[in-house]
C-alpha cells in the first residue's frame, strides 16, 4: 500500500519488483485490498500480454493516512 500511495497507478510486476513477494503472495495481497475497497484493479492486455494495473481508492487514501496517524501516536510522534 506504500508504494501505491505515492503513486497514480502500478503494473503488477512494477509492484512484484518493488516488494520482492512472490507473484501468489502479491495476488493475494492485492485482491485483499481489492476485497475492502483500499485499490482498484484494472486487468488488460498489451502487446497480446496480460497487464494488472492497480490504483489506490479514495477509500484506501483514507484507510492509509488512518494509519499513519495511528502509527504516529504509538511512536508520540
């Protein structure tokens, strides 16, 4: 999600490269945030290749800068 967050969208393998999780493990995790609303996933094809493009929701701008709010108050930040 905080690579997501800092940018407009990302291609899956953007994503896999960046978090260095298995192509499973980051599926997963992506139809998760998918599942609460925090992403959108848009699936296409280019050059005749699958591409999965992920987006960050309004819904999950909110649900991250929560987050970040919470962890600042456990550091008393």
């Amino acid at each position: 999600m905080s690579i997501l967050i800092s940018v407009e969208s990302a291609e899956f393998i953007y994503l896999l490269e960046k978090t260095g999780a298995t192509k499973g493990n980051l599926s997963v995790q992506l139809t998760k945030l998918q599942e609460a609303g925090y992403i959108s996933i848009e699936k296409s094809f280019r050059n005749k290749y699958p591409l999965t493009t992920c987006m960050v929701t309004p819904l999950g701008v909110e649900a991250f800068e929560r987050y970040v709010e919470a962890i600042k108050e456990i550091l008393n930040l």
